[in-house]
C-alpha cells in the first residue's frame, strides 16, 4: 500500500489560517462592549472552524491511497479507480488524469508531498495500460 501525502507547506497554511480566525474571533468576543454577537463574529468562529478542520482531514487522511488493485482519493469525495482498467493516463503541467472506461481521477501534484510525488510518478510510469 502506497500513501500519497499533503504537502506540509499546504498543510501549514491551513493550520496558520485556522488560528488567526481563531484569535480574531477570540479577541473579538474578550475585548468586545457589548456581549451581542453579529454576524461578523459568527463568520470568523465558522472560517476558525473550517480551516481547523480542513487542517485536521488532510493532516491524518492521506491525499491518495494505492492499495493492491485500486487508486483511491480520498478527499472531497472518495472516489476509487482499479487499475486494471485504466485505459489512459494523461499527464498535465499540474498533474496527471487517470482515465477508464467510465470514470476519470485528477490528480493535483502541486497539492503533494516531493518524497510521495515521486513513489506516485514511479508507479505511474509501471502501470499497465489497457488497450
């Protein structure tokens, strides 16, 4: 089994963003008059919880998984491809396409670490196309 993984930078960004919603959000209900929420307050709280989240997902779930017969992606919705009947893969300046008769799974490199980029582009190169 192959695990694709987020870049750590992404995976910062996401962290950095979840914190400073945080504080603002925080520092907005502390240091606030009045003790009336507006909606100003409510959307910084729901971004703080986003990001966190979003952080939190692509931090312990893995970009892509190749497990014995199948590719999975995982996130926004699983979507699964088995190899052997890929009949196209397509290679992009920003990724790859993985066609079959009747799905196809974009990959986004750019949203990958470099040391699983390259077990992704080893098993890319090996893999049996079907004609």
């Amino acid at each position: 089994m192959i695990k694709i993984r987020y870049k750590k930078k992404k995976l910062n960004m996401n962290l950095i963003a979840g914190i400073l919603w945080s504080v603002l959000a925080i520092s907005k209900i502390v240091l606030a008059e009045e003790s009336k929420f507006n909606f100003l307050t409510y959307g910084w709280i729901l971004l703080a919880v986003l990001y966190l989240g979003l952080y939190a997902v692509q931090r312990f779930t893995a970009y892509l998984i190749i497990k014995d017969d199948v590719i999975s992606k995982q996130i926004p919705l699983p979507k699964h491809i088995i190899i052997s009947d890929i009949t196209e893969i397509k290679t992009f300046k920003s990724g790859y396409k993985i066609i079959t008769d009747s799905k196809t799974l974009s990959i986004n490199t750019e949203m990958i670490n470099e040391d699983d980029l390259a077990k992704l582009n080893s098993f890319l190169d090996t893999a049996q196309v079907k004609t």
